[in-house]
C-alpha cells in the first residue's frame, strides 16, 4: 500500500526557511510544484512532488 504524503504551504515555508508567500510565489512564476486541491479550503504539495524538484535543483547545481 502506498501512502500519498501532503504538505501545507506553512510547512514547505518551513522546510525552505521562506515565508509562505515566497511558496506561492515561486508557484505563480512557474518555479515550483503545481499544489493538489483537497478540497475548496485546503491545497497541499505531494511530498513526492517537492522531492523531486529538490532533486532537479540538486542535479542542476552540481552540473
């Protein structure tokens, strides 16, 4: 069984040491994960999602 883990814009803000705003930002301008909506209140990121943006960055600098 695979277990789908969601983070909040607030967590992400946490993980990169951002505001959560720089999170919505780095969306809009097409740098970062397109977010899930769960419902009409809440949007989250697939944790699979950021990693592997995390992973590209990663790859990218060491080129």
């Amino acid at each position: 069984m695979h277990i789908m883990v969601y983070l909040s814009d607030k967590q992400l803000a946490d993980r990169f040491a951002v505001s959560r705003r720089t999170i919505w930002n780095w969306f809009d301008a097409g740098h970062f994960p397109a977010p899930v909506r769960l419902s009409r209140s809440v949007t989250r990121w697939r944790l699979a999602d950021v990693e592997a943006f995390e992973n590209e960055r990663i790859a990218a600098s060491a080129a």
